[in-house]
C-alpha cells in the first residue's frame, strides 16, 4: 500500500525516452510522462487509463546542450533525485533468420542474432552518457548495492548489458592498483548481469512464457494484413516465396525485412530483385508488428510496469534503500509495447540501444 506522503503529491516522475545516434553520441530526448506521482500508482493507470494532458511535447537534444524542456527544469530545480530506471533495446546485432537463397550465409562469423561489434559500441556509448548524465548520482565505482542490472536470456541483450555497465562503470585507475599483477589491465571489469530462463520471464519477454500473448501477437499481425488488398498481399506472399525459397507469410515476413535492414547496414548487397518499393512495405510489415494496442499493451508490458511501479513504491516506502538505479536489457517489442501502454506513439520503429530512462523525485 502507498505510503500517506503519496497522496500529497510528494513525487513526480519524470520519463525520457532516449535514442543515441551514431559516434557523435547526439541524442533525442522526448519527455512521456511528468506528473503527480500517485496518478502512476493508481489503479487506472494500471489498466492502462494514462490522462492525456500527462504528455507533453517532444524536444530534441544534444548530450552537450545547455538547453531542455521546462519540465526537465521544473524537476531538477524542485526536487531530490531518487531512483533511475532504464529499459534499452540491445545494440545491432546480425540477422536472427537467413532465407535459402541468401547469398551471405558466410557473412555473420559469430552466428545470427548475434551482438556485431558496431552494437558493442552502441552499447558502450549507451553506458558512457548514462554516466554523464549521472556522475553525481552514482559512485564512481560499481556498487551491488546501488545498481541491479536484468537482460532477456539471449546473448545480444546479456552482451548489450554487459558493454552498457562497462561505459557506465569503467575501470579507473584506484581500482586497477587492487587487481593482481595477473588481472588484464585495461577499461573493463566484471560486473554481474542477471537474467531468467525465457519460458518463465514474464517481465521482459512475456510473448516466450505465455500462450495467450504469442496469440495476441499473431492476432496484432491479422489486424494490420487485413487492411491491405488480400489478392495484392497473396500476390506479394508468392513472389517472395519464389525469391528466397521459403514459405513466407504474416508470421515471418518481418524476419524478411529484418535481414534485409541487417544487411543493408553492414554493406551488403541486397538482390535485384529488393526494389525501394519492395523494401518500403517490408518495413511497413516490420513497424506494424512492433507497434500494438493500449489494449493489448497490457498483456503484454502490464508485467514491466508492475514492476517499475514496485521499484518506486520501495524506494518511496525505505527511503535508506541503497538501490539507486535498475538496468534492463531487452528488445524492440519491449520498448515499444511498453511506450504503447503509456499510450506514446512516436511513429518510429524502436532502433538499437534506444533507451526509456524512467526518474523517480521527490519533492523538496
């Protein structure tokens, strides 16, 4: 139960969601939610009933600009930092499926659905502008006690966390004087990640550990075919079935693209017969499949926010709780389904190590 001090409005939240972009670490920030703190709380919100005066506009920012939106302001000027919680897409990784015909089979050494190196430092420089951003917040040092760190049990998500931590906590040279003369001496130390089997991780990715939402998910995928011409999408099924080889359908047309994009990324050259228009609606099938219904966003981040919830109710209950910030490591589907029960529609597909970065205050 909420503490008394919560219905006197003595916390606000404040919810950024944030896209670094490229070496030059620029970065979008646009502000989702900044309001009385019991309205989180509430059993509406829960159910996904968020007022729609909550959001407020978009703002566009660099990691070094002086300037921010007023509410960034009304926060920091106002109240106390307590906690921090961020939930990131994994950083670029290689194609999770390859079609038959693919002719760059050879091209992905360390397997698919992997972390490439670009998304290693992706992830790093996600882990170096949350150290920026909260230097005075956090030791200098790791500390167990101050950061608790969860990934999906996929090896991109659990290296992406991993490079994150080593950008937010790297080895500094006190730190290095207490190795042993036989310790690599470098930037990196260790820095544990947790993580669950996936058919019990209701909390990440619940799609993996419940029947009623991978349904739901195929349900989302009818609704957006539905809206296009049925002949002109058998049409399209067949030719690309002829194409790469294989059966492709509203189920894995989305993998299609995906390979593609990985592709594309990396320099590789796509066939003769992915024309700009052919890969216009592959991303249009890949974005509909990450985008849902507040509705359905229950289900499937109803979960997540439960338990971004009960981290502040914690820290708002035991203010002398040590736990500082969470880390959660996961996907696409997370990140979006979860800024779908918020009700926030950026119209954008969520890209690599895309961050929401959720902030509890108190009040002064």
């Amino acid at each position: 139960m909420a503490s008394s001090s919560l219905l006197h409005s003595d916390y606000i939240i404040a919810s950024l969601l944030c896209i670094l972009i490229n070496n030059n670490r620029a970065i979008t920030c646009t502000s989702i939610v900044s309001d009385v703190y019991r309205d989180l709380l509430s059993s509406r919100l829960l159910q996904r009933q968020i007022q729609q005066q909550q959001i407020v506009n978009s703002s566009s920012l660099t990691l070094n600009a002086t300037s921010t939106t007023n509410e960034d302001v009304l926060v920091k000027s106002t109240s106390m930092l307590l906690l921090v919680q961020v939930l990131f897409r994994h950083g670029d990784r290689s194609p999770t499926k390859l079609y038959p015909t693919n002719i760059h089979k050879n091209d992905w050494p360390h397997g698919l659905g992997q972390l490439t190196q670009v998304g290693m430092m992706q992830s790093y420089q996600l882990g170096l502008y949350l150290r920026d951003q909260y230097k005075d917040f956090l030791e200098k040092n790791y500390n167990r006690n101050e950061v608790y760190i969860r990934s999906t049990n996929y090896d991109r998500t659990l290296m992406t966390a991993e490079c994150v931590a080593s950008g937010l906590f790297p080895l500094n040279n006190n730190q290095e004087d207490n190795l042993t003369s036989s310790w690599p001496v470098g930037t990196w130390q260790p820095i544990p990640v947790q993580t669950v089997p996936g058919d019990i991780d209701r909390v990440l990715h619940p799609s993996k550990s419940c029947k009623y939402i991978h349904d739901l998910e195929k349900v989302q995928a009818d609704l957006h075919s539905n809206r296009l011409n049925l002949t002109i999408e058998t049409e399209l099924f067949l030719k690309l079935s002829q194409y790469t080889g294989m059966d492709i359908n509203r189920t894995n047309i989305h993998s299609l693209a995906n390979t593609f994009f990985c592709e594309k990324v990396h320099n590789l050259s796509l066939p003769v017969w992915v024309t700009p228009e052919l890969e216009e609606i592959l991303l249009n099938y890949a974005g509909q499949r990450s985008k849902v219904s507040p509705e359905t966003a229950k289900y499937l981040s109803g979960t997540l926010l439960h338990t971004l919830v009960t981290n502040m109710l914690r820290k708002t209950d035991n203010q002398s709780d040590l736990r500082k910030m969470y880390l959660y490591s996961a996907h696409d589907t997370t990140v979006s389904e979860l800024l779908s029960l918020l009700e926030v529609d950026d119209q954008i597909q969520v890209p690599y190590t895309a961050a929401v970065i959720i902030e509890l205050h108190r009040i002064q």
